[in-house]
C-alpha cells in the first residue's frame, strides 16, 4: 500500500484538515523492497541512525525545521508492515514521539531476517515481557518518559498473527513499568478495549481487539457523525473510526483549526 492509498482510506488528511494538524507520510520504494512494505527486520534498516527508520527520522527532522513543531507534539502509524516499523520507530527514537498506534504490527526486535519475520507473523512465538522490553531499552541510551501506545488487531486476521497485538502490549507495558493485568476493560463501538494508565493517571498503554476483522485497519462513523476514510484494500467498514480514536487519543482532537476569515 502506497502512502496517498492508506490516507485515502483512513482519512487522515481529512482529520488533519479539520483539526489543523500537519501530516508526514514516508512511503517504501520498490527498488528496497519489491512488494514496497518497509524492511522491519533488517538490521541495517531498525537501528539508530541507520537504513529505513534514519531516513523516517530525517524526515521528520525536516518538518520541525520547516514548521517550528515540537518533539513533544510528534505521533507515528503505520499498519502491517508499516506498523512493525512504527514498533521501531518508537524503539529506536523514543524521544522523537509522544505516542504511536500500531496496526496489525508486531514488536520490535522479533525478527533479523525474513525467516524470522515470516515466523513472528504466522506463530508469533511468546515471549517474556522483561525479554521484549529489553529489546526497547537496548535500541537506545533513552530512559524516559516513553512514548504512549495504542495497538488494533484483527481477530480474524490470517496475514499477521493477532497474538502479536499481546506481544506489543507486553513489550509496552515493560518498558512502562506497568502490570500485565488490565486495569480498566469495556466496550468501545461494539469492540473490547483494554486500557492502562500511569501514576498520574494518564492512559499510555491501550489495546483494541476488533472481533472478525481480517488484515487491515477498522473504519466506521466518529462519535462526531463524520466518515473518515473509505474502504478499499486492507482497510474495511467495521463501525469504529480507528483513525478518529487514534487522533483523539494522541490529543489531536481537543481544539478544531479556526475557519478561515472572510476577505
């Protein structure tokens, strides 16, 4: 999926344009890889200052030179392929973000070759959450504050084993100090939702699982009656607005840009 394909079906321009936000959207070039999908588990491409996460890093660089943004105010997504890399980008560049979603994605540091990450995807081995939070605190000197997460997955999903959305979950919860244990569970549009929090009561870690989704990031009427996105390939009507919850749940949703003033 190109870049112009996955904002045209989640709606990101559409959100931004509404709530004055400005958009970065890197996109994979078919001489790195054939079927364009970002290299997530190459070495030379998931490490600092290195390959494909230095040249997203770079970009970004670019726009907070450009448009006088903070790194404060900085969030990341991606779905598949592009969710394994926003795992690295928070991995490798945790100062950089606030907070980031992943869809359908898998962990950071899982796979060095794409034998291992044909396996994360199709059995997604378990493992300790101390084991895959190290994994974070090895691609980096930082030491916090952490970037929030959130993570979707589809129940249903044949691509990328859901399991990996628990395997997120706990690397993230790790590397917050936090217990594996849920502290909050409900229903957000029909689907189950976990939710965690830190000491002073802020959600940083939260998880959505969406019930007989395939691969893909869920569409759906916002709370606020607007449409954000349309289907297409990987990106399907399921009643909830991904791209409107992540938006508010990076904090992009509590002012809206002032109409333009007449001439």
């Amino acid at each position: 999926m190109d870049a112009d394909s996955f904002d045209w079906g989640t709606g990101w321009s559409i959100l931004a344009d509404h709530y004055g936000f400005a958009l970065l959207m890197p996109e994979q070039q078919r001489s790195n890889n054939l079927n364009r999908c970002f290299n997530w588990f190459n070495p030379q491409d998931i490490r600092r200052e290195s390959g494909e996460t230095c040249s997203i890093s770079q970009m970004i660089a670019w726009m907070i030179r450009n448009r006088k943004d903070t790194t404060q105010r900085i969030f990341v997504t991606g779905l598949s392929a592009g969710g394994a890399m926003t795992s690295a980008m928070l991995a490798i560049y945790p100062e950089t973000f606030a907070a980031g979603a992943i869809f359908a994605g898998l962990p950071y540091g899982v796979a060095s070759n794409a034998r291992e990450a044909l396996d994360g995807m199709l059995r997604s081995p378990s493992r300790s959450a101390n084991e895959l939070g190290d994994l974070v605190r090895s691609a980096s000197i930082h030491r916090g504050p952490w970037p929030k997460i959130s993570v979707w997955h589809g129940s249903a999903d044949r691509t990328i084993n859901p399991a990996n959305a628990d395997e997120i979950v706990k690397q993230w919860l790790d590397v917050h100090k936090l217990p594996l244990a849920p502290m909050s569970e409900g229903i957000v549009d029909g689907y189950p939702h976990q939710v965690w929090w830190n000491g002073d009561g802020e959600t940083v870690v939260e998880s959505y699982t969406i019930i007989n989704m395939p691969h893909g990031a869920p569409l759906g009427t916002a709370e606020n009656d607007e449409q954000y996105g349309w289907q297409g390939a990987f990106l399907i009507e399921a009643g909830i607005s991904s791209s409107y919850h992540i938006a508010s749940f990076f904090g992009l949703t509590n002012w809206i840009r002032d109409p333009p003033r007449a001439a």
